[in-house]
C-alpha cells in the first residue's frame, strides 16, 4: 500500500497567508507545507489540498483513478477546488467501516474533538492510522491496540503507519503507545504541521527525539516497508541556567510516552507564596496522566527496572542516608538552607504528594527527574556539608559516596531517563565558601550524570544545543 502525502500542513498551510512570525518567514523549499491531503494507492483520497491535481502531478500522481474521497474534519483553511471528475467527498460514521472495491478497508476512528480518523487496511494486510489536525483517539487506552468506547483504533496488532499531529498532540502518540497501536517498528509521521514550531532542524530534532519523523510534500510512503525510526536515547541530561527553559524541554521530550513518573526534588515551603506559583505552573504544564513521586532518594527509582534490583538493593539500603523511597514534601527541601542559595532553589519543578509510585507501571515507565540541583542541595544538607568543619570531618567523604551511588545507578539502569540539573558554574563566583561548594560538587555532579547518558542537551534562551547524542 503507496500512501502519497500532498501536504503536511496544517488547515491554513505553512507558511499561513499574511503572517509575519519567524516560523513563516523560513518555511522555504521542503519546509514549505500545503494542507495535509493523502492519497493511498492512487484510488483513495483522504482530506484535501489546494490545487490537488497540480500537488498530485508534482509528485508524479494522477487523481484520475480516485473512487473514494473522505474528509477527516471540518475544514477552515482555504477554499478547495473538487477537480472535475472527482466523486464529491464524503465523511464516514464513527465505527463504521467502508469496503472499496480495490480492496482497501476503511474504518471511521473517533476522536476527542470535532472530525473523524480513518484505519485504512491494504488487500494484504498493511495498516496504517490517520487522524485529524490537533486530535487523539477518544476513549482510554485499553492495552490491546484500541480504545475503549465505540469506534476506538481497531485490529491485533500495531500499525506500519501512523499519521498525526505529532507537535500539537503529543499526548495522542502516548495515548496509542499506551494501548499497543504503536511501537518501536511503527513509523510516526507528523502531518498537519504548523508554525507554532520552528521549521527545519529544530522541526525534526523535536519529533526524532519523541520518535517520530516529517517528510516533505509529495513524499510515497510505502506502508510496511522497513524505515530505521529515529533511535531514542535511554538516558538524557538537559542542562540550563534559570528560566532558560530546561524543564520545558525535558517534559516535551516525554510527551509522547504513556506512564512517566514525574520525580519532584523539591517539595514545598509553607508560607512561601513565590515557591508555590511556580509549584502550580509546573504542575498546570504537565500531562495530567504522569504520576509524581516527591523523593530525594532516586537510587531506588533507577534500580527499580533491574532484574533482582529489589534482592541486591535491601542491604545497601540499610545503611544508607536518606533511604525513605517517597520522604514527605516538607522534608524534602526544608532543612538547614544555607543563605545565599536561594536562586538555585527556585528552580524547583512542581510537586505533588503522590507516593512513590509503585505499581506495575512504576517499575518500568519513563522517569523523568526535576532536579538534580535540589537533590543536591538535599544531600549537602543531609551530610552537614554547609559548615567547613563538619566538611573536613567527613561531609566530604559522605558527599562522594551519595553522588557515586546515584551516578552508579545511572549507569545501570534500565529505564528511560531524562534528568534536569542547573547550569550555574558560567556566572559570578558566589561570595560564601559554601555557595562556591555548592557550585563546585554540581558542577562535577553534572559532569558524572552526563557521562552515563546517551544525549546531552544545554538549554540557552528556550532553544536545545545539542552536546552529545
């Protein structure tokens, strides 16, 4: 089964008419989009394109073998033209299924918003899954390749082919990796791209890294057909100064992905009005389906995937500080602050008292870490690491073995991992010994955790540079 893409743009295409943001000023040459349209084996079209004749000859297609033309939403864009001798487009019911006499079956998908997808299977047997600009399938995922409630994503199996709003849906592809409509040999296409992200290498850097791709217009597809999918990183450090953005893009890079476990090291402050907005607005950006554990001790979290983890980890355990798996909120950033450290500390993520998460999930979802600044500010406390005395008496000593352990599970682990830490050697030299300590360890801190990770990200003025991976 050939599935022709005469656009990839969004309803308004890219570059929208008349609009003067950066995002259309560089949509150029294969970046250019027109709305997206497919054609499939020649004989169906699905949505359509301005001047789809002409899109059609550009990519070495005919329409005039088309028997079938479906709409998936309501359209907002352009005024199309129906070419002569096209039959007049129609949409399908929500869990109907349509049979043409070419052999394709295609079965109407319901979704969460207004429109209509369509699982399109080929005479022998290749599936593919296209769904509407900004829409998910409706319903819970169900863990057996379809959703709950009429007309959810239908068959056995995972698709060959999926076709979606990967940038502004990401939650969708989570929501089909979660009921087995995709995995790791599905090939993710976006369509329906916008302005809303920049086009070029930022475009596909964002999509490789959630595990999915974008080609551009008058592109064959052939369902099926092997395609080496973007290989995701297990382990990735995402670095930053303040308000630079860095958690943003640790959360984007796990939207797509069902059942992360989002873990806060920053618990709360009672009476501290600033602390709890920025609490609130992390907790508002996150996807509501992620789980948050508020604990320092991420050791037993990175082990957790390791066969016989639970066996090996209960005599270390014993002896170890801080062992308590989910310690309550108000420990986990309330004791013994040290002046001066203030501006690291307001980098902490949102936090909700969850628990630790246990579960079958639990042991093997996405982690995804915020931050490791203040779990470092955490163990200084824990160790008496603040005063030169105690430092010299074995603060420091106490200090290596905890940073050595986490980073020592790091490398072990078998989860998906992405990992937020500041970047705060590039500033003023802080005035107090124990604020050019804290500097110090997590400057080495960061240089440990990112030699066990696959991808290194810096996040300077909302943008990734990439490091390493």
């Amino acid at each position: 089964m050939d599935v022709t893409l005469l656009g990839t743009g969004a309803p308004q295409g890219l570059p929208q008419p008349g609009c003067p943001c950066a995002a259309c000023a560089t949509a150029v040459g294969d970046e250019a989009r027109a709305a997206t349209a497919l054609l499939v084996d020649g004989a169906l079209m699905i949505d359509l394109t301005p001047g789809p004749a002409f899109a059609a000859a550009r990519a070495g297609q005919s329409l005039t073998g088309v028997r079938q033309v479906l709409l998936s939403h309501p359209h907002d864009g352009p005024v199309m033209e129906v070419p002569a001798g096209l039959p007049q487009p129609g949409r399908v019911a929500d869990g109907r299924e349509l049979a043409l006499l070419d052999g394709h079956r295609v079965r109407a998908v319901a979704v969460d918003i207004p429109g209509t997808g369509y699982e399109i299977s080929g005479a022998t047997g290749e599936r593919l899954l296209y769904l509407p600009p900004g829409a998910a399938p409706a319903g819970p995922a169900n863990g057996n390749g379809r959703t709950a409630g009429g007309g959810g994503t239908g068959g056995t199996g995972p698709y060959d082919l999926v076709l979606l709003d990967v940038a502004a849906r990401p939650d969708a592809l989570a929501k089909l990796r979660a009921s087995g409509a995709v995995d790791a040999a599905t090939d993710v296409v976006a369509v329906h791209i916008d302005h809303d992200v920049p086009p070029g290498p930022e475009l596909h850097r964002r999509l490789a890294a959630v595990g999915a791709r974008a080609v551009p217009d008058g592109s064959t597809l052939v369902v099926g057909e092997f395609h080496a999918v973007p290989d995701l990183p297990r382990r990735t450090l995402v670095l930053g100064g303040a308000r630079s953005g860095k958690s943003v893009e640790a959360e984007r890079r796990l939207a797509a992905f069902p059942d992360v476990m989002y873990v806060a090291t920053g618990g709360t402050r009672d009476g501290d009005q600033d602390w709890a907005q920025r609490v609130s607005l992390h907790r508002e950006r996150r996807p509501g389906s992620w789980r948050t554990v508020e604990t320092c001790d991420l050791v037993p979290l990175l082990e957790a995937a390791r066969p016989g983890a639970d066996a090996g980890r209960a005599g270390a355990d014993a002896g170890r500080p801080g062992a308590d798996a989910a310690r309550p909120a108000a420990d986990a950033g309330a004791s013994g602050t040290e002046p001066g450290r203030t501006g690291t500390e307001a980098e902490a993520p949102g936090t909700e008292a969850e628990g630790p998460g246990a579960g079958p999930a639990g042991e093997t979802s996405p982690l995804l870490i915020d931050c490791l600044a203040l779990w470092l500010t955490h163990v200084m406390d824990d160790v008496g690491a603040w005063d030169d005395a105690t430092w010299e008496a074995g603060g420091r000593r106490a200090l290596r073995e905890r940073t050595d352990a986490l980073v020592a599970a790091v490398r072990q682990t078998h989860r998906t991992v992405v990992a937020v830490s500041n970047e705060v050697g590039s500033g003023v030299v802080p005035a107090t010994p124990a604020g050019r300590r804290f500097r110090d360890e997590l400057g080495r801190l960061n240089a440990a955790f990112g030699a066990e990770c696959e991808q290194l990200l810096l996040v300077v003025a909302g943008q990734a540079l990439v490091l390493r991976g």
